[in-house]
C-alpha cells in the first residue's frame, strides 16, 4: 500500500500534528536518542515476557532483524519530519511484524509500551519543568497515533488482501472475487488508500461500482461505507 502528500497531510491534519508539534519532538530529539537502545531492549524484553509474542519472536534471526526495524524507526520517531518517506517506512514497519504473525492486538498493544517506555526517559531528562515535559508528550502521542492509524482495516482484522477496490475499479476483478471473511464473519472490502482515480470516477465507473454494491445488500445485514 502506498501514501502519497496528500493523504499525509489529511491524516496530520485531523490529529492536528502542526509545526509546532514537530519543533518540539526535534528539541526533543537529541535528549531522547542516547537511550534508544535502552528503549528498544526493554520494549522487546515486554514482548519477550508474554507467551504468545515470545513464541514468535523467540528466533534469533527474527529477533536481530526486528530489533534494526525498530532502531531506525525510534531514530526517525523524534527527527519531527513526518512526511510520505516517513509513513511508508511506517508502512513497512507494520507489514514486517504482521508477517511474522505478530497479530493486532499485540503489534498496536505494543505502542502502549513504546510510550511509557518514551514517557519514563524524558521525564529523567526534561528538568526544566513539568508543562515543557507535558507538551513533548502530547507531541509524541500524537505522531505515535498517526502511526497507529496507518494500519489499515485489513491489518486491523488480521487479513491479507491480495486484491483491493482498484482492481474492481479497473474491471479486472468484482466485488465478490475481492472480498474477504473476517472474525465473526464480518465481509471486508479491502480498499486502496492514495489512488487519484478512486476519487475521480467516470460516471460509468461509478454507476458500475453501486450495482455491484447493490448485489450485496441481498447478503448483508448492514453494509457501513
């Protein structure tokens, strides 16, 4: 899945991420680095302690590996850039412990961790009072719920869609062939986030689109757009 610069600005915008934000988390930056490692030891050392994420990461290789994703991202984390390179790197990031196994409710669980972890350091580091401190962490809340948020449904359900609403845009897939079985037996349209052309259909394409959609109603309870 790929972002572009305007789907970045979107999401920044509704949580409201300004250069402010960023100035401060690049304050921030050179005070919270030099425990990098600490952090990201003690971070893997919470996943370690859980049986079912240490099943998983219980690899050297996948381990090492895990732990270089996670240096580079902690690296870029406080930089205050957070642009398309940054949320594909997010993107990547994502899909690297999602096909190990490490399933949702462990891998946005473990954010929770991250900003204790984060909260702990710059508590010892930021002296100079308790509101330079409180603003540095809204900052960092709020770039870590941007990460958060690129997880799309499809990773949030635990699915891997292998094709999305382009191909059915393109014509070279329906509705039906595209749709995936979730928990509960939920159906999930895989979608397909930063295609100019899903939001500048021809009229064809879009009359096209609602009858298949109608198609479903037949099968549905609900069908939430």
């Amino acid at each position: 899945r790929k972002v572009d610069e305007q789907e970045v600005q979107r999401r920044k915008a509704y949580l409201r991420i300004t250069s402010v934000h960023e100035a401060r988390l690049r304050e921030a930056h050179p005070r919270i680095q030099p425990h990098a490692d600490e952090i990201i030891a003690q971070f893997y050392d919470h996943l370690l302690a859980h049986p079912f994420t240490r099943s998983i990461l219980d690899h050297p290789w996948v381990l090492e590996r895990l732990r270089q994703v996670q240096r580079a991202y902690f690296e870029r984390l406080t930089l205050g850039v957070y642009d398309v390179a940054y949320c594909e790197d997010r993107l990547r990031a994502g899909y690297a412990h999602d096909r190990i196994g490490l399933t949702p409710e462990w891998y946005l669980g473990a954010y929770h961790k991250y900003l204790s972890l984060g909260s702990d350091v710059l508590g010892r580091e930021m002296q100079e009072g308790f509101r330079p401190f409180l603003q540095t962490m809204e900052s960092l809340t709020k770039v870590i719920h941007l990460d958060m948020g690129l997880a799309n449904a499809d990773l949030l359900l635990g699915l891997t869609p292998k094709y999305t609403l382009a191909r059915v845009i393109s014509g070279s897939r329906t509705l039906p062939e595209i749709t995936l079985t979730g928990p509960a037996g939920l159906r999930f349209i895989p979608g397909a986030s930063g295609l100019d052309n899903l939001a500048n259909l021809s009229e064809f394409e879009r009359q096209s689109l609602l009858l298949q959609m109608q198609s479903l109603e037949d099968s549905a309870d609900t069908l939430v757009f």
